[in-house]
C-alpha cells in the first residue's frame, strides 16, 4: 500500500471539487494532485527515492500538503519540522534522520546553516537552493506512486524533546492509514461545509488533515498562522463548521475584543488537543461563538489520535473522550497490571497505529512498546463507561 493512495482514491470518488482556499486563491483536490506529482517528478530527477527522508519545515501553505503526497508518492519518508523549533534542534533533526533534502520557506532558511544537502526554497530564491516554482515549472503532472509495504516506514514524526533531544517516531504507511480511517469513521459534518485549519500542519495534525481530509472528501480553509481576527473573519466569511485547536487559541479567542462583529453562527465543532482544557471556558465559550468544544487526545506515537468525543454523543467535561475505533486504551500500575476503572495509573495504547518505533533507538523502542502496549508516560483513568481522563 501506499498513503498516498488515499489522494488519488479521492479523486476517483468525489469526483474534482474546491479542496483548499489559502490567502485568496482556491486550490481543487485535482490540482492538489498534479502540484504533487510534479513535485513527485522533480524530486526523482534530483535523486529522491524509496526509503530516502525528506524534511518539510514551513509555514501552513498549499506546498506542505503537496509535498507530503509527493514524498509519499515517491516512497521516501516525510520528516516534517515544525517551524517553531530553533536552529539547534533543527540540526539534529537533520542529522539524526540523515536526510536528503529539505523543502522550507526564506524566513526559515537560517535554521538549514550547515546542512549539506539539496534546499528547495518554497516561496523565493537564495544562493545555493532551489527555486519551487521554477523546479516543478516543466514537470509532468501524472505520475505513478510506489508500491511500499504496510510497515515500511512513511514518516518520522520528531517529539518536543522535553526530556532531553527530539526522538523520532517512525510511523508506517498501515500506521497513519488505519489512523485516519478510525478518526474518519467518527466525522458527523457535511463534508460541503468548510473546516478551518490554523494548527501547524508540519506536524501530525497535517498528516491528520491530508490523510482523513482525502478519505472524507472534505474542504478546508487554511491560515498561515494562528490570529484571533483572522480566524473570526474566516468563520463568518465561510460559514465555517468546524476547527481543531489547542486549548490556548480557545482562550485568546474568548477574550478577543470586539469578537461580537464577527457571526460564528455556523459553528458545530471546536477540536482541542494537545493540552488540558480549562473547564471554565467551556460555558462562556460555547455561549459567545456557538457550537461544541469536544477534547480529545492523541501522542506522536500513536499517528496520533487515540480517544474523541463524538459530536452527537455524551461529553464528559474533563474527559478526553472514547477510544476510536480499533484502539483499545488501559490503564497499567508500576508493575504493569491492569487496573480497574477509576483507578489511577500509566496510560497504555494498543492498536494498528502504534509506532513502529523510536527511529535509530532500539532500546528506547522496546522501553515504550513492552508487552504489546505502547506507555504513553501519561498518567490517568478510565471511568466505568470507558471515558478516559488524563490526569498529569
């Protein structure tokens, strides 16, 4: 199989359709498809093959999508960074993963110093890179993606390093495709009506939304960063349905000033993640903008989501909702028994989307995944009805 199949099967079912709108222009899922396999050809005239890692580092933009379904196209493996990251940790990104080429934008470009391999600059020109633009101008825009095995590796996904440097995840191509096809399966919207998208996509969630977004059929409106105007005039100019967030954008929304002017009537679904919901936002929130704030939760390891709320179905404030579909979730003690509900313990995943492993680190590998079970390091419990809760 390949991940990037999921782009094409797209096509072939919904037909050609507005896929993206980013800063003014439209973008249908077709011309998604043709930018990537361009993309897709001049990588392979520059020497990309199966197995070879290339880093994506930029800002939200139509190319960070295009270069993932190229990359994947050809069977080489993602390594997204995201922007955020200093020049340091960027380095040993670079040298642990031994990639071979790095797509990033002019802003970002000091953060390369030192790499030796090939820099396609997305967005300008610079000394010693490649112009995106000029690279794809004369390629063709069919191309035939690889066949990779379901364990082959798809992308190696850098953690934050908080307790010491970014380790990478290797994520197989079966790993993010049953992934995506669980969170998929539990998508209650209609797919005509715009989502927006404002975390970074170098990350998981961007392999998130290229992923479920082509088996869904859905569209999205992308903002190259994260602004509190810019995402309340975005909901009202398209009627915009739904958005994941992290709990901190929640917060800079609600106390926006002068967040009246804009309608966010049409608002169903605020996604949270990646941090603690403060419960007492919920209440003010939901009655100034409308719609839901339904908390999940998720790790790199796991490609990433784990458990959601449903929108139609029971929340639990202060839950992070159900095990998706395929993924069971339990509860270990120090001596990794399973505990009952209610009780507190280490947060244990099992499921097709559990990581392959650490990238270059066995030991470390057979650490997180002993026993069949990936331990999160999280601490929580599950309540009687299966709802989990993290509690540090």
């Amino acid at each position: 199989m390949n991940l990037a199949w999921l782009g094409e099967e797209n096509v072939r079912r919904f037909g050609e359709y507005v896929a993206l709108h980013f800063e003014g222009r439209e973008w249908t899922n077709v011309d998604g498809q043709r930018a990537a396999n361009r993309l897709a050809n001049a990588l392979r005239r520059l020497g990309i093959g199966p197995g070879d890692r290339v880093v994506v580092m930029l800002p939200n933009c139509p190319e960070v999508l295009q270069a993932y379904a190229a990359i994947l196209k050809l069977g080489a493996v993602i390594v997204p960074v995201i922007f955020l990251l200093n020049p340091e940790e960027v380095r040993h990104i670079l040298a642990d993963s031994g990639a071979r080429l790095a797509l990033t934008s002019p802003e970002l470009l000091a953060k390369l110093e030192g790499f030796t391999g090939t820099t396609v600059l997305v967005g300008g020109e610079a000394p010693g890179t490649r112009a995106y633009d000029e690279l794809i101008a004369r390629e063709a825009d069919a191309f035939a993606a690889v066949d990779r095995e379901d364990r082959d590796v798809a992308v190696i996904l850098y953690t934050s390093g908080t307790t010491g440097r970014p380790k990478g995840v290797a994520l197989s191509h079966a790993n993010l495709a049953a992934n995506a096809r669980a969170a998929a399966s539990l998508y209650e919207l209609d797919r005509t009506a715009w989502a927006l998208g404002v975390l970074p996509l170098s990350h998981s969630y961007g392999l998130t939304v290229m992923n479920a977004g082509n088996i869904l059929g859905t569209r999205a409106v992308l903002l190259r960063w994260f602004n509190p105007e810019g995402v309340l005039e975005a909901i009202a100019r398209f009627r915009v349905q739904s958005m994941s967030a992290v709990p901190t954008m929640l917060v800079y929304l609600l106390h926006y000033p002068d967040a009246e002017r804009f309608d966010t009537s049409s608002m169903r679904l605020w996604g949270s993640g990646a941090a603690p919901l403060p419960l007492e936002i919920v209440e003010p929130f939901e009655k100034k903008f409308g719609g839901r704030i339904l908390e999940g939760y998720g790790l790199t390891e796991a490609s990433p989501v784990v458990s959601a709320h449903r929108l139609s179905g029971v929340r639990k404030l202060g839950s992070v909702g159900l095990p998706i579909p395929g993924v069971e979730v339990r509860i270990h003690d120090d001596d990794d028994r399973a505990l009952p509900a209610g009780e507190l313990g280490e947060v244990c995943v099992r499921g097709p989307n559990i990581m392959l492993g650490y990238y270059g680190l066995p030991e470390e590998t057979a650490r997180t995944l002993r026993g069949g079970w990936l331990h999160t390091g999280d601490v929580g419990r599950l309540d009687a009805d299966g709802f989990l809760y993290i509690v540090e």
